[in-house]
C-alpha cells in the first residue's frame, strides 16, 4: 500500500473525442461526435458535472477506426475559450514540436484562458506517424531521453529568464520567453502531465513530470506504479501526482452495465483491434524488461485503446463510487474517464455517480482523521 499522504478530493478528467470514431473500437452505436460543435456543447456540460480537466488526444494520421482527426492544441485553445472553469490538456509528441515553440503557444493559450492549459507530453507509440512525415522513429528508451529534455526545455522556458539549455536533442542560448505563463496559485508553471507503462517512462515521471497518468489497471497495477514512481520523486525531493484511465460504464443496474460492455466487445471491429494490437505490440516488447504500454493487453482490452475496461468501472453508480474511492486510497488523485456515449453519460455521472464518490470520500478523510483511542490503564 502507498504510504498516506493528505489527499484533495479526487479529480475528473475526461478524454476530448477530437478523433473520429468514438473511445472503443467497435462497431457498437456511440452517440458521440468529433465535431467542435458537439465537443463545446460537452465541454460546458462536463465542468457543470464535476469535471475540471479534459484531454485533447494527439493523431496524425487515420488508423484503427480513427479516420479524421481533430489537431490536439488548436481544439485544446478552442475549448478553453468555450468554457470558464475546465483545464484542458493538449496531447503533444516531442519530435514533432520544439518544445520552446510549444511553450510560446501554450503561455499564450493560458493568457487566453485564465490559466488553464496544460499538456500531455506522449513520448510516441505508432512509428507510421512519424515515418510518414519524414521524422526518425527513436528506440524505445531514446524516445523517452527525448521527452525528458522537452520537458525540462518547457519548464525552463515558463520559469527561467534568459534560459540555458545544452541537451543531446534540444538547445536553448538565452531564451526569453515573454510573456510567461498566468501566475497560479499553488501551480508554478500549466500542469506537465505523462503517461507510458515501462520503467522509463516510470522513471522520467519521477524526475520531470508533475502528473503521471496511468492505462487501465486493476488495484494491484496502480498501486506498483505508485509506489515506484512515487520512489523516484522522492529521491530526486519531488511529488508526482498520479492520473489512472478507465472506461465508465454507469447503469441503473449491473446487468445493464455488464450488457452493454459485452455488446461493446461482441461487437469490436476485428481487423481495426488486430492492427491496433500489430502497431503497439513493439512498444511493450521494445522494452528490455517487457513492461512497455501493452505488453500484457488482450484482445478485449485493446478493444478500449488505452486498456480502460481493465480498471473495472462498470456497474451501478454505487458499485463504481465504491471501485473510484479505493483508487484514491491507493494513491490515484485524477480519474480520466472514457464514455459510450458521452452527452447522455457525462450528465448521469454528474447525477449519479459523483455525489456517492464525495460522500465515501468525506467518511474515508473523517475515518482517517480519527484518532486511535488510547487505552486508560487499571
């Protein structure tokens, strides 16, 4: 178990469908849409429903039942700009981007917005992306020595004046970023988030990223991520917070919920999941000790791509409150949620599921509040 810390009430987060094609690779109706118009009406929904942040997903080309692509920091802009309270993520690759540039775009994006962008920095998984456009596809562990720079070349140039920086990908000779981003209390610079399985992304978290988001894993996964890379911070005298995925299936009853999961994967677009599983099959086995984004993923979870049923939010809202407090007790601070059908989903959770989750929340701070009553001797 991880040690315990003072913990904020957990956050929600949930993934921008700025991509076609939906959050599973199914055949399955999903009433939801890729369009600006449908994801502004849902921006405003979700941050009347509990939700502060969302994240804009990042791909270059059409692949795996995502045909059109919406790009991740322009949408990212456009949806901050619809809304008043909700932080939005904008998924970037390193090999793509400068990160300077991209820390001039996204200072201004949080003048725009008030302070709240954010990225996502994705070290790279689908090597077709970045052959296509003519970039050199890295080995796996170089791909994440790259995006360590990037990050300390993003935070160097949100802080520092006149910033340095000699690296074996990125150099900075006196760069002077103006203006720097919104000053924030309690945030020194927009929010540096991460994911990845394997030990280097695990160790990077550690060293450089303010938030490490997790795949779908069951208790026992997320409580070794934590506690790994919460090692590292410690070392290197940081704190990391961590994101954990899952796919949300909320449902008057659980054989409602356990219905539709199973309809989602009856349904799975075969050859799209197969090629999925082919492109991504390298990244866990890249790694030397095989424990890459992945590398133990069936053919049902790979049917959500980032492993979201594996986490196990599906049932009635009870069930689920009860399954995301056990996260937060083992260390989770934001939960990034997936939606069949997001509009209709996004609203029940507001109704339905969350009320449980502050009110388990509440008796789990108070529980833990308690002091062990001393014994009165004879």
């Amino acid at each position: 178990m991880p040690e315990e810390r003072e913990r904020e009430p957990l956050k929600f987060a949930y993934w921008v469908p700025n991509v076609s094609g939906g959050l599973v690779v199914s055949t399955i109706e999903q009433r939801t849409d890729w369009s600006y118009e449908y994801n502004r009406e849902l921006a405003v929904l979700a941050e009347d429903n509990g939700f502060e942040y969302a994240l804009s997903q990042v791909r270059y080309l059409a692949s795996y039942g995502a045909s059109y692509q919406h790009e991740s920091t322009s949408f990212s802009l456009a949806l901050l700009l619809a809304t008043t309270r909700l932080k939005v993520i904008a998924a970037v690759h390193p090999g793509l981007w400068h990160p300077a540039v991209l820390a001039k775009l996204i200072a201004t994006a949080d003048h725009l917005s008030g302070g709240r962008a954010a990225v996502n920095v994705v070290s790279g998984w689908f090597k077709g992306e970045f052959t296509a456009l003519g970039e050199p596809w890295l080995e796996h562990d170089e791909r994440y020595r790259r995006s360590e720079e990037f990050i300390r070349v993003l935070r160097a140039g949100w802080t520092e004046e006149s910033a340095q920086f000699a690296g074996d990908f990125y150099r900075l000779r006196g760069y002077d970023l103006k203006p720097k981003p919104v000053e924030v209390p309690g945030r020194a610079h927009p929010e540096i988030f991460q994911g990845g399985n394997s030990t280097a992304a695990r160790a990077m978290a550690g060293r450089v990223s303010d938030w490490y988001f997790s795949n779908g894993k069951d208790f026992d996964g997320i409580t070794e991520q934590v506690e790994e890379v919460g090692r590292t911070a410690r070392e290197h005298g940081r704190t990391v917070r961590f994101g954990l995925n899952g796919f949300l299936i909320a449902r008057d009853t659980e054989s409602e919920a356990r219905e539709t999961l199973r309809e989602i994967v009856a349904k799975a677009d075969v050859e799209a999941v197969h090629g999925f599983r082919d492109a991504v099959r390298q990244a866990g086995a890249s790694t030397g000790d095989h424990r890459g984004m992945w590398a133990d993923s069936s053919f049902e979870d790979l049917v959500q791509y980032n492993d979201g049923f594996r986490s196990k939010l599906i049932g009635t809202p009870e069930q689920i409150a009860h399954r995301i407090v056990e996260y937060r007790r083992r260390g989770v601070d934001l939960l990034l949620l997936g939606f069949l059908h997001y509009h209709e989903e996004v609203a029940y959770f507001g109704r339905h599921v969350l009320p449980i989750v502050r009110d388990l929340e509440a008796s789990l701070d108070r529980t833990a509040a308690t002091p062990e009553p001393i014994g009165v001797r004879p």
